[in-house]
C-alpha cells in the first residue's frame, strides 16, 4: 500500500468520490457517470480520506493479520539525477513539500491506526531520475531506489 497517487484530483458524484487517475481518465468511466471536480476544501478531503482509511483497516484486519500487510512510504524527492549522471535541485520546492507533508500525514495515521503492519521508508537515501521510464517526476526514483525497495520486500516476505 502507498498513497503517492493522493496528488490526483478529487472527483464526485452524488457523495461518490473517484481519484482523477490516469487510468480513470482512461477508461471512459466519466463518460458515462459524470463525475465532476470535487468542492471539497483541504480539510474536508483529509477528514473524507481518515474515514476512508479507517474502513479500509477495518476491511484488511477482517482479512489480513498485521504482519501481512506491507505499507510502501513514498515521498516526492527534492533532487533527481540528470542524464549526465549529477545531481539536479528540482524547482517546485513548494510543491513538493506541500504534497509531501499531505502524504506523509496519510501515512503516519495510517501507521497510527493499524500497528503491527510493516513499512518500507527508503526516503532520503535515493534521487528520483531524469532517465526513469516515465520521465522526470519528483516520484519516479532511480534504479537503485527500486532494488533496495525489492530487498527490502524480499526479506519481509521470507
């Protein structure tokens, strides 16, 4: 579990909310119910996310014990590494933190909420990537990031 997709939009419908994923975007499920751009402040969002969270422990613990569940903490990166291998500040600082301390929130509730589970936090140890295959994002990581987050699965799942 990871919550790196909580930068997306927020859509809703009748008390129905989606997040305006690209898959979403992509599946013309909008087209045939409608759902339009959430009214929804910040505050509000996060109360509708905690409640949220909250049934979904409840659904997981019903179906999981704790130590079966793996909570993956990805945060945005501040820096990336360019195609000539240095080391590169990204600009939208402001951004960055703003979402990183909205899903840093989510995950510390999340934590919080369902003690015993385990978590992956491989944060200030790795860049993200100009070269990544989906292109510069503070959230596509470099190479190394993602085998030291498959050792680390690893070794959860022995």
């Amino acid at each position: 579990i990871d919550f790196i997709d909580e930068r997306m939009e927020v859509l809703e419908r009748n008390g129905s909310y989606v997040t305006r994923s690209n898959e979403f975007v992509h599946s013309n499920v909008n087209e045939q119910i409608q759902y339009e751009a959430s009214e929804l402040n910040k505050e509000e969002i996060n109360e509708l996310w905690k409640k949220s969270a909250l049934t979904l422990i409840e659904d997981l613990k019903s179906r999981f014990n704790p130590e079966q569940i793996i909570l993956h903490k990805a945060l945005w990166r501040y820096s990336y590494i360019d195609k000539d291998g240095e080391e590169q500040t990204f600009k939208e600082h402001y951004w960055i933190k703003r979402n990183n301390d909205k899903i840093d929130g989510y995950y510390k509730f999340f934590q919080e909420s369902f003690p015993g589970i385990h978590v992956i936090d491989l944060n200030d140890q790795y860049h993200a990537d100009e070269s990544n295959k989906w292109g510069l994002s503070p959230f596509h990581y470099e190479e190394k990031y993602y085998k030291a987050f498959i050792e680390q699965l690893n070794k959860i799942c022995q």
